[in-house]
C-alpha cells in the first residue's frame, strides 16, 4: 500500500478523516467506504554455512538502501505463499536455490519503504548444505558474498537488520561471547 489516496476509487468524491477502530482512517461520506491501509508483504532467505560462520549478503542496488548489504528478498506476488516467494527471491537474486520445505522462519521487520507506506519483510533462514546451484549476483543484486560476525560490524548494512543476521549466523555457530552480557546490537 502506498500512501493514503485523497479521492474515494468507487464514486471519486474527496475523502475526510474519520476515526475507526481507536485510529484516524480517511473515510467517504458518499459511499462509506474505509481506507484500510497495510503494509506491502516481501519475503527473504539468508543463507547461512558454518565454516566459517556466515551469512550470504547480497548488496542492494535499487531503493531503499541503494549500496548497504541486505538479504537476498522482495515483494511477494498477490497470490504467492510468503516461503515460494522467499526461494523464489534467492534463486532469481544469489543464483541459489532451495526447497521452500528446507526454510524457516526467523525474523519479521517493518520497514519504511517509498511512498509513505510499509513493507513488512518475512525472514526466513537455510543451511548452505540445503542450497544447489552457482553463486552470482542476478536482479537487484550488484554482488554477493559471505559474511562472518565480525565483518558485519565494518559493512554498510539496511538499517535495522544487523541484528538478524547475527541471529542468522548464531543458528550453525551458537551465540557469539564477544555479546555476552551486552545489549542486543
Ligand atoms: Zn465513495
């Protein structure tokens, strides 16, 4: 969903502000149709292997964060499972590809995302040992490369994901001690 349309899409009369449900929704007072407005769903895979301990980045080259590492992800088709999108976006981003039935879930993130709306990504996590076929960067990926923990601190990174793919990385290595008794990064 992008931002909220200012004109109702059914009868085109101008829309007004209307509280619904404890929020402020913009609402028509010919028809009385509701905006309801959501995030846009994406999926994503992070590849993880465990000598060394690492987790397959792929560096954006399309908005948002044009250049910062991120997983290899995008925007489910209207009628896709989250899990086929999420194989689906490794294979056509890293080259990889994986049975949707050898992913798990891992994390959510909501981020910010062009026109005044959201994208809620769905992150899911494999073993290298579950994925086949040639690395390359493909659409939307200007490289792709491994990372281990340490080199994530001194990468430009999507804001906000550090912190996954650490968890990423920890699901084949087990928790980092140079974390122990920290705050969550
Ligand atoms: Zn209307």
């Amino acid at each position: 969903m992008t931002s909220a349309p200012a004109y109702c899409p059914h009868c085109g009369t101008v829309l007004v502000e209307r509280q619904r449900e404890g929020r402020s929704r913009r609402f028509c007072p010919e028809c009385e149709w509701v905006v309801y407005r959501n995030p846009d769903p994406a999926a994503g895979v992070l590849v993880v292997r465990d000598d060394p301990p690492s987790v397959l980045l792929v560096k954006r080259s399309s908005p948002p964060a044009t250049g910062a590492w991120s997983l290899p992800a995008g925007y489910l088709e209207w009628d896709e499972p989250a899990p086929q999108g999420a194989v689906r976006e490794l294979r056509e981003e890293t080259g990889l590809s994986v049975d949707a039935e050898d992913i798990s879930l891992l994390a959510t993130r909501l981020r910010p995302g062009a026109n005044g709306g959201y994208t809620l990504v769905v992150v899911y996590v494999t073993s290298a040992d579950a994925v086949s076929g040639t690395l390359a960067a493909g659409s939307d990926a200007a490289a792709v490369r491994y990372f281990e923990s340490t080199e994530l601190e001194s990468t430009t990174l999507e804001p906000d994901y550090r912190a996954v793919f650490e968890e990423a990385i920890e699901t084949v290595a087990g928790p980092d001690d140079q974390g122990a008794g920290g705050s969550p990064s």
